[in-house]
C-alpha cells in the first residue's frame, strides 16, 4: 500500500524525485508519513484540503479491503 501513496503522490508533483513516503505501524493503525519539496506542498494539500483529503478517502478504502486501517500524514 505504500506503493499506491507513492505513486499518486508522485503524479501530483512537479518534483517526484524529492517525495518520500514512510509507513509507520502503529497496534490497530498504518500511518503514512508523505514528505514533499516545499514548493510542492500545495499542490499536495489542495485547495481547503480536498486533494489530501482524497489521498485519505483513496488510502482508507484500500485499507479496509485488507481489514487493517491507515492514514496519511503530510509532513512538511
């Protein structure tokens, strides 16, 4: 599942050499820790937060079919 966050967060950049993602296993929850350029910050948030808010939605759906739970986390 790292993969997938990876992988779209890549699409969403102008610099996907700089994205790291860093899966944290907490006891009951997967935590995704997204790191970005600073110039790309925005562009992962979204306006009011919709793009991160659907990076969460697409991740949690992913999550649930395994039956575990995760979200993501930006990290600026």
């Amino acid at each position: 599942m790292q993969e997938l966050v990876e992988y779209m967060v890549k699409a969403l950049v102008d610099s996907p050499d700089d994205v790291v993602v860093k899966q944290v296993e907490g006891e009951t929850v997967v935590i995704f820790e997204v790191t970005v350029a600073a110039d790309d910050l925005g562009k992962i948030i979204g306006r009011q937060g919709r793009i991160a808010n659907a990076l969460r939605s697409i991740v949690k759906a992913a999550a649930s079919r395994q039956g575990k739970k995760a979200t993501v986390e930006i990290l600026s």
